[in-house]
C-alpha cells in the first residue's frame, strides 16, 4: 500500500503548478501592496512595532527569519517558506495574520505570494528609488522617439494615428501648450506664410523664447511651491511675496538649469555672495501659511510651518511623502522617524528676516542720501 502524499509535498506541488502558469508576480505591483497591507503593521521597518523579531520588508529580514529560527522566505521553495505554512495552517496560535488583527488574506493573494516565492521572491525598490533608465526605442519612420513609442502602442491596440492636422490648427494647439494663450491674427498669418521646411520648427522657438513661456509653466511649480498672495488663516491678509513669483517665471525664461533652480530655491541665502536675486529665490519655503489671529501661541505656529516646509520638500524634490514618518518610521518607505526630524532641523535652522526690494529709483535716492549724510 503506497504512503499518503504529506501535506507539505501537496503544497509544494500545487506552488509548482501555479508558477508555470503566466509571469511571476511582480514585487512594487502585486506583493508589496499585500504585505504593506497585512504584514508590514507587525514585520515591518518600525522596529518599536515590530513582532517576534521577524522583518519581511527587507529580503535579508526574511531570509534570516524570527524568534522561530525558520527562514520565513526560502527562494524558490514555498513548501519550506515559514511565510507560506503560517498563511495555510489551522493552529489558531500560528495562522498569519493573528485572528485578533480581524485581518485575512483572499485565496487570491495567498496564490499570489505563493507564486512569487516559487518565482525565487526577488526583492524590489519602491520606483523612486530606481535610476531611470533609457528604454529602448521601438523601430519607427519617425525621427522623434515619442512618435516611435505613440505609434508602437496603437499598433499593438489595433488603433491607427488620426490624420495630421492643417498648419493653422497645429500652430493653435503649440501656442496654447507653451503660452496658454492663442496666436494673436498676426503671428498666424506670418506662420501660414512662412512656406519653409523648418516654419514650425521656428514658431517653437519663438514661443518657447516668448515671456508668456515662463509664465504658463511658472503655474505648474508654484503650485508644488504653494504659492499664494494672502495668509490664509482666519485673518487672511495680503502678503508681499510676488517677487518670488517673478523669480521662477524669470528662472523659467532664462532655462535656468534644475539644480541650480533647486539650489537657490532651498538655501540661495547661504551661497557665499548671495545676491537679490538668491535671496528671493528662498521665499519658496515663505509660502507657508501664516496666522495673525490674536491669542495664538507663535512658537505652535512655527512647528505648523515648518511641517509644511518638510512636507512640500518632499513632494516637490523626492517624490516622496514625508508626512507619515512626522509620527513614527515610514510604514512603506525607507525612511526612518528620526530622520523626518532632522531635515526639519535643517529647515528650521535659519532666521526669517524682512527682505527690503527698492526699486532702481529708490537705490539712487538712497545713494544720494548717505552721499550727502557723508558730507554733512
């Protein structure tokens, strides 16, 4: 009489058949959000929180296992993964998640972590922080790598490309993606009547050198700036920060190069020199809110903004969120507690004087004033 087939080879056996079938999931896309969701709470970065010394957000963590001394991931091998038995077994003091969370995996994600671990359970980087890299340009008649990938993807949807457009309605269409304006009668007529080869090529160049340039694409960064003329608050007065605005619309049209955009915007008052101009390029962490109501402690206030400012470093310059990790290490990203706080020491460490801007006028009539001062 042949031996009954133990459980675990039945496991194993089943993870087999499940991985031949299709792609292996991927990590980013269909693991982590399952165990950020059900696992990381317990096993996670935050080690305050964490649970029977076992980390599952690090493939190193896994490996090495807990306080069990098992692995709880073994690449390639469900059937001895400690991750994978504690998701099918029906003690009630080892099933994962614990039934005291109220949490439960769906027969489809426990498939899905089966898969992946059958798959060798590789390990991914959230994508920000991946370098980029340069895909390769399908093969096109076009010379612009954007037609190639445009036209590659209808292709492979059964789509064919609309018929071009009439120059005027192309030269509306660039005119209100670079100024946001439309082309005034005469610029339209000395396009249409420009008959040479590189004609739209030369109204890019004009629109792209025109001020209204700057001015259309300062918006999009001033809204990550959170730029603003009044306090907000209950009191909501004016403020005078329009001088900053002027900076990145001007910073636009001279094609200032990013890091030099990012450097004077975060720290231009301490570049050795600083000029005016540096000097206001900083009023981008000014944009906060300010509240002017009376019987308010302004230290509070202070903290308020200074959250702000970390928050929007994040967003506008990582591509990150730095607010969870104000409260306690970051559940999905690397980014411990402790660190939330030193940036907001770097940002906090800094006087906000009044930025006295006299016009040309003003400078003169000032220089004649402390002429004659000299003299008297």
């Amino acid at each position: 009489m042949s031996k009954p087939i133990h459980p675990t080879a039945l496991l194993f056996l089943f993870c087999l058949a499940i991985t031949a079938r299709g792609e292996p999931p991927s990590f980013s896309r269909d693991v982590r959000p399952i165990l950020s969701d059900m696992c990381f709470s317990c096993h996670g970065p935050d080690e305050k929180a964490r649970k029977g010394g076992l980390l599952l957000s690090e493939l190193a963590g896994a490996l090495k296992g807990g306080k069990s001394g098992e692995p709880a991931i073994v690449p390639g091998n469900p059937a001895r993964s400690e991750l994978i038995k504690r998701l099918h077994t029906g003690d009630p003091d080892d099933i994962m998640p614990p039934p005291s969370t109220k949490k439960k995996l769906t027969p489809e994600q426990i498939r899905v972590l089966e898969k992946w671990v059958a798959a060798g359970a590789r390990y991914e980087k959230h994508w920000a922080f991946e370098a980029p890299v340069a895909p390769v340009v399908p093969t096109s008649d076009s010379p612009n790598p954007i037609d190639a990938f445009v036209r590659s993807t209808l292709v492979e949807s059964g789509l064919k490309p609309s018929p071009q457009a009439d120059r005027a309605a192309l030269f509306r269409r660039v005119s209100f993606d670079l100024t946001g304006l439309p082309p005034s009668p005469e610029e339209l007529a000395a396009y249409l009547a420009d008959t040479s080869p590189n004609a739209y090529e030369a109204a890019v160049d004009r629109l792209l050198a025109s001020p209204q340039y700057g001015e259309r694409w300062a918006r999009k960064w001033l809204d990550l700036a959170r730029y603003a003329d009044t306090n907000g608050y209950e009191k909501d007065r004016q403020r005078t920060v329009w001088p900053y605005r002027d900076w990145v619309i001007k910073a636009l049209n001279a094609d200032m190069p990013f890091d030099q955009f990012s450097i004077e915007q975060i720290a231009g008052d301490l570049l050795p020199g600083a000029t005016t101009e540096q000097r206001i390029a900083t009023g981008f962490h000014r944009n906060t809110m300010l509240n002017e109501e009376g019987g308010i402690d302004p230290l509070e206030f202070r903290f308020h903004a200074m959250t702000d400012r970390v928050s929007t470093t994040g967003a506008a310059w990582l591509g990150l969120t730095l607010q969870c990790c104000q409260c306690h290490t970051h559940k999905y990203d690397p980014i411990p507690h402790r660190e939330y706080y030193s940036v907001m020491a770097f940002l906090n460490n800094a006087d906000e004087p009044e930025l006295e801007l006299p016009s040309p006028d003003q400078d003169r009539a000032a220089a004649g004033r402390r002429a004659r001062a000299d003299e008297l």
